[in-house]
C-alpha cells in the first residue's frame, strides 16, 4: 500500500457464458462506479483463467515453489491491491469453483519461501458482491468468504448482496442499487 490511491481487485468468478453480465457481475459494476475518482481498478476473470487444479504438499514437502503463468497474474494482482473483491454469485449455497480453486491456492502462497503472503493479506480488505434467489441461502457463503478474511487478519469489507436469480433481476433491486453506492466506500 505504497500509493497514496485505493487499489481494488475485482474478482468475478460466474462461469457464465463470456461476454455474457450477471446479476453479480452488474451490481458490482455498480459499487465500482461510486468509487472515488483516482482509485485503481483491476478487474480480473478467474474462469478465464487458466487455474490448475490445488495440489495439498502442507504435510509432505511443506512448501511449493513460485507460481508461474495466470497463477502468477493472480498472485501479483492480490498483493497489489489493498482491497479484494469477490464478485461470486451463490452457486449451490456456496462459492463458484473457479473462487475456491484461487482460495485453494492461498494455502501454497502462505508456504512459498521468502514470501509473507500471510503479513501482507492483512493489510489489505475482503468484500463480497453476490446475488442469489434468497438472501437466507446466500448466508453460508457469505460466512466462508468472512472468515477466510478472518483467519488472514483481513479487514472484512462486508458483503453486499442483491436479488440474483433471472437475468436482470438485480436492477429491480432497489435497495441493492442504493447500498452499492456506498458499499466499497464506506
């Protein structure tokens, strides 16, 4: 956090079909619009991207080497931000599997040598953007991504959530629209 100006990852993780804006995707466009002018935006695509599958080496070597390739990308591009924002629509009550594929590989970023992967997450924020049918299903999710946050002494940014489920719901939502205006500044 060298910059004086705010750098915020946006992660959008929908499997949707590409070039296709859901409900998730749209309502954090809108939290991304009410940030103050100067503010640094990355936005990436996790299933875009090309994420190898996690390999767990904690009990056997105890350490993995530097990532190469989109892997890479990714690890730059997260500790380059002092905010992280997960755009992750409720899948199954969960987080979609290109998200817990880039969680996964937090585990290996932690035990890469020379690397305090550890100390600088916890400088930095996690929120949350989703959208689901029913706020009550989408609460396993939201209490997973906290406390991922929690255990890297992350500041927990909240989770901003809107109606999901048809396409366009979300710009029914009134009340969603309203909370993103403030969401990521408050």
């Amino acid at each position: 956090m060298t910059d004086a100006r705010p750098h915020y990852l946006f992660l959008t993780t929908s499997t949707r079909e590409p070039g296709i804006v859901g409900n998730t995707e749209w309502l954090a466009r809108q939290a991304a619009a009410a940030l103050p002018p100067g503010a640094t935006q990355t936005w990436l695509s996790l299933a875009r991207m090309d994420l190898p599958r996690f390999v767990d080496q904690r009990h056997t070597t105890g350490h993995y080497p530097a990532p190469e390739g989109d892997m890479q990308t990714l690890l730059d591009a997260t500790l380059a931000a002092d905010h992280i924002v997960f755009v992750a629509p409720v899948y199954w009550f969960s987080i979609p599997a290109p998200l817990k594929t880039y969680l996964d590989h937090w585990s290996a970023w932690m035990r890469i040598p020379g690397l305090p992967f550890k100390e600088q997450m916890a400088r930095k924020s996690l929120h949350l953007v989703t959208t689901s049918g029913d706020r009550a299903k989408a609460q396993p999710m939201i209490d997973s991504v906290r406390l991922c946050a929690q255990f890297l002494d992350m500041r927990w940014g909240g989770a901003l959530w809107g109606k999901g489920g048809p396409p366009d719901a979300v710009r029914q939502d009134a009340a969603a629209q309203q909370e993103a205006a403030t969401f990521l500044i408050a």
